[in-house]
C-alpha cells in the first residue's frame, strides 16, 4: 500500500514543525506548571483544585489539535502541491485519510504526554489513566474532523484557521473555564450534551468516581458527535477533495 | 509510436473558454514546446491531458489506451513538474525523493540508487540532507524536477519549470532537460521563453487564448513567415506613432511599440518602407532603423498579434 508509506514522511514533517509543538505542547507545558505552582495543595467544596484545573487544561488544548491534520490536507490538497499529489499513482482520498489519522495520533500523544507530566511530577488524580487517553483520543478526533469540516467548507484557509479558533475557544468559554457563565438552559444543554471539553471532563471525573455508566455515557456522547461530524465531513470532502 | 493524444478537448469554465478544440499529437522521444502568454491555456492544457481536471468535449489517449487513461498505471509512467514549488519544505532533499520514489514503488536498495542518481542528475548530491529551506530558488527548482524523476518516467511534463531563476540555474535546468532526452524520455515542455523553445525542442507548438495556432519546428514556423518582413524603427516620442494609420498601408501586416521601437511586419516586396518612414517621421521623429530577418518571437507575433511577454502582468 503506498499510500501507507507515505505516513512516515507525514511524522517527519509534523516532528520538524516546531509551531505545532508549541502551540499542543510547549505551552500547556508551562501553564501546567506554573498553574500547579500557583494552586499548590489549594481545595475547593473537598476537591483538590489541582487535580480539577489540570486536567481540564490537557482537554482543553485537544480541541485545538485538529489544528495539525487541517494544515496539512490544506498544504497537499488545497495549494499548488495538489496537482503533483494528483498525479501520483496513489489513491489521494486514502492519502488524506492517513495524514488525518497522523495528525490525530500526533494531537493524541502530545496528549498522552501532557497528562502523563501531570500524574508523575504534580501527583494529579485521572482517575484511570488508560480511560483518560481514550477520552483524549476521542477529543482529538473529533478536533481533526471539526477542523476538516470547515477546511472544506469555506473558501479561504484563514477564515477555516479562525473557526477552528472559534470553536476551540467557544467551547472553553461555554464550559465557563474563563469566566462563570449564566445558568440559562440552552447553555446547560450544549454543555451536557454537546460542548466536547464537558463531555469529556464528565467521562474522565465519573471514572475517577467510580461512576462507570456516566463516564461511558459522556463518552458514547463524544463517539456520537464524531459520527455525526464524520459524515459531514465525508459529504464535504467528497464535493471538496480533489 | 504516439504517447499522448488529446483530441477535440473543450473546457470550459464558466462562459469562458479556456481550451478550444484542442487536438494535440506527443510521439515518442519528441521535445515539445508548448509556447505561449501567461493565461493563454497551458496550464489548463496540462492539467487535462493529466486528467486532474474534467473537460467538456473530445477524448484523450495516453500510452495507447483511451479506457482508463488516467489509471495508476498510465500515472506511474508520467511524470510531473509543477509550474510552482511543490517539495515538502519540513523534508530534505533526500526525504522528498525518497517519498515521491516510494509512492512510484521502489523499494529497498533499488529507492536508494535511484534516489542517489536523480540527486546527482540536478547536482544536489552534496546537498542531500539539508532542507529546501536552505536552499537558493534555482536549487529549489531543480530538487522539484528530481522529484519527478526516481521512477523513470517514459512520459515528463514540465510546466514552466524556469520561471524566477537566475540564468545559471536556467542554463542548468536545460542541460538537465537534453539529458534526458539523450536518454530517450518524451516531454511537454511549456514556457513563454522564447530563447528556451528555440533550444531544446524538436518541435513548438505555440497555444493562444485556449487554441493551438500552429505547430511544426523551429524552422518550419520560421519558413512559414519568410514570406515577411520586419522593421524596427527607433523613435523619440512613441506615443505619438500613429498605429492605425500604419497597419492600413498595403502590404502592412502587424504593428507593435515596444518602449521607443515601432515594429513594423510587412509583405516581403510591398516596397513600402518609404510610405511607413514618411508617416513614423510626421509624428514621432525617427531615430533609427534596421531590418532583422524573422525569429520564433516574429511567428508569434505574426499568428497572434502581440509579444509573447504582452501577457506576462496578467
């Protein structure tokens, strides 16, 4: 399969792009630890700020992991490079399929790495980690096919690269990480059922609870969305793609 | 043996045309030139015959098939140069081969050597492990043609692979392009540099506002407008030739300024070199004058009325 081999030289070009290590791991990095600092052993209504604050910080920089997976298919697909990637004797939709899953895998590890930071030098409490990195996956799916969705869905890449800001920020700012949002029932819904980082932190929290049904039901959720999202972007991709 | 035939092709975008009827022929071993402005339809042309774009009308045969013309087999025996720089910039040059070579299907040791002989091929052999972030424009012009080249391609096509480099690199680039036809590879070679074309092609083929105008050799299109003249007069205020009056003398064919030149083509004979000296000197002072014989750049200017660098700012 060509289209296979090809995915090794999709991870060298993403290890080589020092701005997307930055931007997924550099900077969570540091925010991890001087939050951590800041809190110390801090509590609030019995819960260890730490662990809350954490945890909700590795989310939240998942749903800008799309970031990575978008760039690329933009860079092979949407610029001069399409017409040498089209004349290649490789299936181009199975080649984009597999710089979309090097990308998520990327977004997944750095994840993975983050979270692992936060268990091993600031003791935080994930609960079950391997649940935690399934969640992280799950997120970071679903950025890449968000991010897919509205590389195709508009003309100009930067306006994509604005809504896919958009989205990782409103999502951020609707779960009331930045300031506390009203207790209005439309902004209650999409937090319970549609606000990604929510669903997420929900899932990993009832784990850590021991609330198994919860945490497969916030996660089934987060599946749903993916499923929902995945076939839009199929349909957008099929009258897009080259 | 004919290795691409594109046959009555139309595309459209929109209202406009971008390609009329074109009927084009590649045999085997030929170099040909498709020569024409910026945004006449060489790009398009290319594209189609490539089938990375729908067309309208007409048919097209590679390699003797006209089922399935564009199947990986049919692809893995062409090769592309894009117009722009396609190479992956987070790659080296070795990487970038190594990946084109690979997708083509060479594998193991035999990826390798190729991959070391297209190196060597464009002269970037030493610079194999640096990226093309390093690297000056005329060096990164020549790693995208190496890119096309690993897999031996029977069938290469080279859009415009010249443009915005110096002239060593140029000189470079068409050295690398006589090689390989010494070693027998078929390509459609496009440009709007005229001195290019008279260089490496065995035959033009000159393509202006989606037609082909006329094709044949360097010779055979300059033979073809022997039958003309060409004037050049030097004057002092160019902008008050009067043109109009000048193409309305008999035997007058085409009239261009180029900066403080009148270029006056005319009927070999008319005898009216009196007639356009008495009307340039009236209104715009005559410098001076001389009379070349035709170059490529007259057929241009001959079938389409302007210079082939009138499109360039387009």
């Amino acid at each position: 399969m060509r289209e296979l081999y090809t995915m090794r030289f999709t991870a060298l070009r993403l290890i080589r792009a020092w701005v997307v290590l930055l931007l997924l791991f550099v900077v969570p990095f540091v925010l991890v630890t001087l939050l951590s600092i800041i809190m110390g052993d801090a509590e609030e209504g019995g819960l260890l700020l730490r662990n809350e604050i954490n945890v909700m910080m590795v989310l939240a920089f998942q749903l800008f992991g799309g970031s990575v997976a978008m760039n690329y298919i933009h860079q092979d697909f949407f610029t001069e490079r399409r017409y040498r990637i089209q004349s290649l004797p490789m299936n181009t939709t199975l080649y984009g399929f597999t710089t979309m899953l090097i990308g998520t895998l990327y977004s997944i590890i750095l994840g993975a790495l983050l979270a692992g930071y936060t268990v091993l030098v600031w003791n935080v409490d994930w609960g079950n980690i391997a649940w935690s990195i399934f969640i992280i996956a799950l997120m970071a799916t679903l950025s890449s096919i968000v991010c897919l969705i509205f590389t195709f869905s508009v003309k100009k890449f930067n306006i994509a690269e604005r809504l896919s800001e958009v989205y990782g920020v409103g999502a951020i700012l609707i779960a009331g990480l930045i300031f506390p949002m009203p207790d209005h029932a439309v902004i209650n819904w999409v937090n319970e059922y549609i606000n990604p980082i929510m669903l997420a932190y929900e899932a990993i929290d009832a784990y850590r609870n021991a609330n198994v049904g919860d945490a497969w039901m916030n996660a089934g959720l987060l599946g749903g969305l993916i499923v929902i999202t995945f076939v839009i972007m199929l349909l957008l991709g099929r009258r897009r793609m080259p | 043996m004919t290795i691409a035939a594109m046959q009555g092709i139309v595309k459209r975008y929109g209202n406009e045309l971008a390609l009329d009827y074109v009927d084009l022929s590649i045999h085997e071993g030929e170099i040909i030139g498709l020569l024409g402005p910026n945004g006449a339809g060489k790009t398009t042309l290319i594209h189609t015959l490539l089938g990375m774009i729908p067309f309208d009308k007409g048919s097209i045969q590679l390699f003797g098939r006209t089922e399935k013309v564009f199947s990986h087999e049919n692809k893995q025996k062409m090769g592309l140069v894009t117009q722009e720089l396609t190479v992956f910039e987070d790659l080296t040059a070795k990487e970038n081969l190594e990946f084109f070579a690979g997708v083509y299907g060479l594998k193991g040791e035999e990826r390798k050597k190729r991959v070391e002989e297209a190196l060597a091929f464009v002269g970037l052999s030493s610079n194999a492990g640096k990226t093309p972030a390093k690297f000056s424009g005329g060096m990164k012009r020549r790693l995208n043609i190496a890119c096309a080249l690993t897999h031996h391609p029977k069938f290469l096509i080279m859009d415009e692979p010249t443009v915005g480099i110096d002239p060593q690199s140029r000189n470079h680039i068409l050295e690398t392009v006589e090689k390989l036809r010494e070693q027998g590879t078929t390509i459609l070679y496009t440009t709007h540099y005229m001195e290019e074309v008279q260089t490496i092609a065995s035959r033009v083929v000159i393509v202006d506002q989606g037609q082909i105008i006329t094709e044949g050799t360097v010779n055979e299109l300059i033979a073809n407008i022997q039958h003309e003249e060409k004037i050049n007069i030097d004057v002092s205020t160019p902008g008050d030739v009067p043109v109009e009056r000048l193409k309305g003398l008999e035997g007058v064919k085409n009239v261009h300024v180029d900066g403080s030149t009148v270029q006056i083509i005319s009927t070999v004979g008319s005898g009216n070199l009196d007639r356009v000296l008495s009307l340039v000197k009236e209104t715009s002072g005559v410098v001076g004058i001389q009379a070349e014989k035709p170059d490529l750049e007259d057929v241009f200017l001959t079938l389409t009325g302007k210079q082939l660098r009138d499109g360039e700012e387009e």
